[in-house]
C-alpha cells in the first residue's frame, strides 16, 4: 500500500513538474502596427489599456524587431528562428518551402496541440484573404497545426475565414474573432494533459481600415481612412482584454507565455504618426520599418516586470520557445538566425552575442547592439553606420567616424549574406536542393478553384474591387 502511494505520489509531482516545464504558448502578431502605436508609449491619441497592462506585467521590449519590414517575410522568421530568404518568403505573398521546419511542427511533436487563428499568407497567395481550401497544399495543417480557422492574408469586419479547409462567414470584429476562436480551442483541450500552442494572427491594423462606429468614435477629428485605423487598434486592444481575462478565469494566466508583437513597422499615410518619430515605415530597413512593439508574459518565469533595450526579433522567437520547451537542436533548420531570450526572462542581460541580420528585395542591414550597419536596395553596396544610442532616428552616418566597427559589421554582413545564398539555394536540406521548386506569388483570383466562388462572393465589400479587376483582365485575354 506505501509502495502503491508513494507511486502514485511521485506520478502527481512528475505530472506537476511537466507542466511547469512545459507552459502553454501564445503568440499575437498584429498587422501593420508601428513601434509608436501603443499607450505605454505615449501615443497623442491611441490609448492601449490591455497592451499596457500586459506590458507593465511581463517583459517590455523597446528595441523589439520584425524579422522584416513586410508581413510574409516575418511570419517565414517566426515560424522558423531564420531570416526570411533562407526559407524562400522573399516578399509578401511568397511560400514557405515544405522543407522547413516549423516551431508548430517541433512543438506538436513534443506533446503539444497546436492551433492557428487569423491571417496566414505563407502559402503564396496575394490579394485579400480569402478563405485557405482544403487543397491548398500549404495550408497552416501542412506545418504542424492541428487546428486552424484562417485566411490567406489581411481580414476585416464580418470576414470569411476557413477551418480547416470549411469556409465560414463570421459576424463582428476580425481580432475580437480570432481571440474568440482562440479561446474555443483553449476551453476545449486546457483539462487534458497536453499544453497548448496558439498563434493568433490579427489582420489589424491592415488596409482597408473598418472599424465600427464605437471603435472610432473617439479619432473624430482625423481623417477617416485615420479614424478607422485607430478604431481597428481599439477592438483589437480590447480582444488582448479578452484573452488575458479568461486566461486568468481558466487558471492558466500563470503558466502561460503570451507574446505580442507586430509584423512589421507601421504606415506613413496615417496620422499622428504610427512609429513614434523613427525614420522610414513599412517596407523600409531603417528602424520605422523594423522597430516593432515587443511584449513577453509569463508570471511563472517573469516575476520581476521590466523594460529592456536588449536587442530581439521574431527570429529569436522559435529559439526561445525551444528553449523553454527544451526541444531539440535538430527542430530547427540550421543555420538559425536568432537566439534565446529566455536569460532575460531572470535577469537583466546588457549585451546581445549575436548580431540581428536583415536582408529584403536588394537591401540589408545588420544590428550589432548600439550599432545598425545599413545598405539600401538603391546604394549599389555602398554602407551607413549608425548609433542607435546617440541616434535612434538614424540621421547621420558614423561610417567614417567609426571604421573599424564599419568594418566588422560590412565584413560579418557579407559573410552571413554569402551563407542566405547557400540557403536560397537549398544547401541547408538534407536533399541539398529545393524540393519542390518555390512556385511564383499569385492572385487567388487566378486560380479556377476560387472563381467558382465569385458569383457568391463579388457584392461582398473586401472583394468586390478585386473580383471586379480579376473578371475585367480575363475579359481581356
């Protein structure tokens, strides 16, 4: 009877310890949100009371990174710990090679039930989201999530989503839905034993700006493509509200690690300004089109809230999660391009041993610390230098003043390019080729299998320029 307890008891503290060792992981993305956009940064008319709480709770990250200044390309790092090129997402609505390995993948395979909610556009689709069908061959299933209601790219009021392949009309806000969805799959698998991964991919603040009347009421004297943009980051506040409130009513706030961050720096049409005086936006490698919002909570391992300007970016989210979820080395594609934030979640770290790199449609740029080494599409190799510390607007190149760190930076940038190369061309896989070949970005609206779908779909608001555009260039043919 001792032996039997003792056994039963030893079983109970291993089950205890496992969970403990194994948190549930959520991650938030936002759609096109700038470093400035949030409460906590003073922004002169956006007030983000559930961002803000979550940051006064956990880990702030001011000098938080997007792996690039556009949304398929950082999704590509997030996924895999490895900058977007090597995983062929060159661009926005470029596929993620089959070839890679997924942080959804290795997590699956560790025990976890993993799920995805929201914008995808990973599966080389352009134009609106529109619902992902079930043969789509990259699909969120095909890179380890057991659940997902998504669509292919940005999602507005009353969107059409897919789950699992099932096209669905919902009613409401698109991040109060994602959140929604989110939660369904939380309540469904929290009481089994296996820990949960979600990724809720918001489609906010994305264009087409709509918002509700209630949402925008209070930006009444911007413009209105302003009004709705701001709306849009209110709803989707308040679904950041939801999520965390019925984490903490589940029980399960405490051993959860929750990350919010943004796809990429925000847009330079909308006023005030969405990256808080930062140079460049969207599209840019300057810090406008990079810098993102940053937010870890965790309480179990973050007991001691802080701001940090350690240095980080979304490729740095896969190793983390490793980390922390002590997966194998071999989860990961090599060469990984980030590294674990883990140690900052215990203590305050200064340095970062590993530069940040960034390389986008002829440009590149390399984050050392205080030091950003910067080569634009258009500068023919030429580089720039600067001090983040002295000048985080980036308004005068040090290159001459600081040679022998241009040096370093321009010598470890060339190297590491010289090393996406290798992976463009599909030296990391076992296969040591690209299998299959990356097919070419396309509009779905060329495809036959969403064209059976106008005749149902052309009134609807988010399609119907596009339907419209699609039928006038076939006319044409």
């Amino acid at each position: 009877m001792k032996t039997a307890l003792s056994i039963i008891v030893a079983c109970f503290v291993a089950l205890i310890t496992q969970a403990a060792d194994r948190p549930n992981i959520i991650l938030v993305m936002a759609d096109d949100m700038g470093w400035g956009q949030t409460g906590y940064y003073n922004h002169p008319v956006l007030k983000t009371p559930n961002l803000d709480a979550m940051a006064a709770n956990g880990l702030r990250l001011d000098r938080f990174y997007a792996g690039a200044p556009v949304c398929s390309p950082t999704r590509a790092s997030v996924l895999t710990g490895r900058s977007n090129d090597r995983t062929g997402v060159l661009s926005h609505g470029y596929a993620l090679r089959l070839q890679e390995r997924t942080i959804a993948q290795a997590l699956r395979k560790a025990g976890y039930v993993t799920g995805h909610f929201g914008k995808w556009h990973l599966n080389g689709l352009r134009g609106p989201g529109a619902p992902i069908l079930s043969s789509d061959e990259r699909h969120p299933g095909a890179f380890g999530f057991d659940e997902w209601v998504s669509t292919s790219n940005f999602y507005d009021l009353n969107p059409l989503l897919s789950r699992q392949g099932k096209i669905e009309e919902f009613k409401g806000d698109s991040s109060e839905i994602a959140v929604g969805e989110t939660l369904k799959f939380i309540e469904r698998h929290h009481r089994s034993d296996k820990p949960m991964f979600a990724v809720i991919w918001y489609g906010t603040p994305h264009s087409p700006f709509r918002a509700s009347d209630q949402d925008k009421a209070a930006f009444s004297a911007l413009s209105e493509e302003s009004q709705d943009h701001y709306g849009e980051l209110v709803a989707m506040d308040r679904s950041i509200g939801t999520l965390r409130k019925r984490l903490r009513e589940l029980a399960l706030a405490d051993n959860t690690l929750l990350m919010f961050c943004s796809d990429n720096g925000g847009l330079g049409s909308i006023k005030p300004d969405t990256v808080n005086g930062l140079r460049g936006f969207k599209g840019s490698l300057f810090e406008g089109g990079l810098r993102v919002p940053g937010i870890i909570e965790w309480p179990a391992a973050i007991k001691s809230p802080r701001t940090t300007l350690y240095p980080a970016s979304t490729m740095d989210i896969f190793p983390t999660v490793a980390d922390v979820a002590k997966l194998p080395q071999e989860a990961m594609v090599q060469p990984v391009d980030g590294e674990s934030l883990r140690p900052l979640f215990a203590t305050a770290v200064e340095k970062r041993s590993k530069p940040i790199p960034f390389r986008f449609q002829g440009g590149a740029a390399l984050v050392d610390n205080n030091y950003k080494l910067l080569i634009e599409k258009s500068a023919k190799g030429k580089f720039q230098l600067f001090d983040l510390q002295a000048d985080p607007k980036e308004t005068r190149d040090i290159s001459s003043e600081q040679p022998k760190i241009a040096k370093r930076l321009h010598e470890a940038l060339l190297a590491w390019n010289e090393s996406v190369e290798a992976s463009v061309a599909g030296k990391d896989y076992p296969e040591g080729k690209v299998i299959p070949a990356d097919p070419e970005p396309r509009f779905w609206t060329e495809l036959p299998e969403y064209q059976r779908y106008f005749p149902e779909w052309q009134k609807r608001p988010e399609y119907e320029s596009t339907i419209a555009r699609a039928r006038k260039a076939g006319s044409k043919k």
